[in-house]
C-alpha cells in the first residue's frame, strides 16, 4: 500500500507540479513515505530521475518534429492525399539531393500513397537561396513538380538565367516569376525550414524526415521502403 501510494504521490508531483493539492495531513504523510521509501531504496531515485528526463526528451523532439509538420508554401509531389508523407531537406547545389531525387521518384511510381514534401534548406551557396526561391515561386504556379525535376536534372551551374530559362521551359508566368523571386515573400519560408531542421538535428543535405525517423543522407530505395514499412507498422 505504502509503494502504490508513494508512486501515485510522487507521479503527480513530478508530471504536474502546478496542479498538485493537498491537504496539510496528506503532504506530510506523502513526505514521509517518500522520505522513507528513498532511504530503503536510495536506487529508485535515480530510475524516477530517468525517466522523468527521457520522457521530457521525447516531448522535445516531437516538439522540434512538429516544426517540420508547418508546410504552408513548400513544394510537394506524389500524392496530395496520401496518408503516409515523407518530408526531405533540400538544396539544388547538392549531388546527393540529385541522386536521392531519382531514388525518390522510383518510391512514389511503385506506392501510390505517398507523398514528398520539400523542405528548402539552401545552405550551400548563395545560388541555392536564388534556386529554392525559384521553385517556391514555381510552387505559387502549380508547378513545382516541373520545376524542381527540370532544376534536380540539370547540369552545371545555377545562376539567375539559368533559373530563369527553366521557368520558362516549364511554362510559368514570367512576369509572376519575376516578381516573386525579386521580393522577400518566400523569405518566411526558408527561414522557417531552416529552423525546424536544426530544432531536429539536421546539419546537411539531403535528410529525412519518414515518420519519426530522421535519416541523413542518400539511402537506398530498398532502404527507405525498410524504414516506410516500419514506421508504418507502429501506426
């Protein structure tokens, strides 16, 4: 009885300080058992301790994840109304970006219910700002699809013009286009991915965020549908 009353007490203390009445004759009992109980079993302390910590670590990260969550602008293929989303940090300076793409576009042609959501974190070089501002602006058009394949597909390097020539290509409005990338609209957005992936840990691209999983790198298809199917499985 003691135990389960110690347990209870100090689960509410611990869980929900502010919240913790009682009266004058119940506090000092619970401080006795607790005084009592911790001096037979110093050990207990320190497992309470524990876990307390571990379960405040846990609500951290699915704090931190829940940054990533905030998509209001970003770009995205696959299916919009997929149950299973994928999100992936991103900068069009990077090679690994470019062959995870063509990994990621196998993914969605074989599982019709997923969806790829771009999380633009140019960190590369200035033409990367320039870049995910231009898929940003493709994104406005309903076309980021278009653009992001034409831009993760192309060769050399990234310049104004060169944006300009695939906006082109891909038929957006140029006078949208222009005035979009020339403003700081999208400045809100970059911000807010850059944020929410270093809250989770991210320090380069490309990365991963599939279910609770944080995968750095570019991973295998064979590998991500392990991990899709895994996660999946804890739903």
């Amino acid at each position: 009885m003691k135990h389960l009353i110690f347990f209870i007490g100090l689960s509410i203390i611990m869980t929900n300080p502010a919240n913790a009445q009682f009266s004058e004759s119940e506090e000092q009992m619970i401080q006795q058992i607790v005084h009592d109980y911790l001096n037979q079993n110093p050990d207990i302390l320190y497992e309470i301790i524990l876990n307390y910590s571990n379960q405040k670590s846990k609500e951290a990260e699915e704090n931190a994840m829940s940054l990533t969550y905030e998509t209001e602008g970003d770009g995205r293929f696959g299916n919009p109304n997929a149950s299973f989303i994928i999100y992936e940090y991103s900068d069009y300076n990077c090679g690994y970006c470019k062959r995870l793409f063509k990994t990621l576009q196998t993914l969605i042609n074989e599982d019709d219910d997923i969806l790829i959501v771009i999380k633009e974190f140019p960190i590369l070089a200035e033409s990367s700002v320039l870049a995910a501002k231009a898929a940003l602006a493709a994104e406005e058009q309903n076309k980021f699809f278009e653009y992001h394949l034409a831009l993760m597909n192309s060769v050399g390097r990234i310049t104004e013009d060169s944006l300009k020539s695939i906006a082109t290509m891909v038929g957006l409005n140029m006078e949208k286009y222009t005035a979009a990338i020339s403003s700081n609209k999208f400045d809100r957005i970059l911000r807010r991915n850059i944020d929410s992936g270093r809250a989770i840990g991210i320090e380069g691209t490309p990365a991963l965020l599939i279910g609770k999983k944080i995968i750095p790198g570019a991973i295998s298809l064979k590998e991500m549908m392990a991990i899709i199917d895994s996660e999946r499985n804890k739903n």
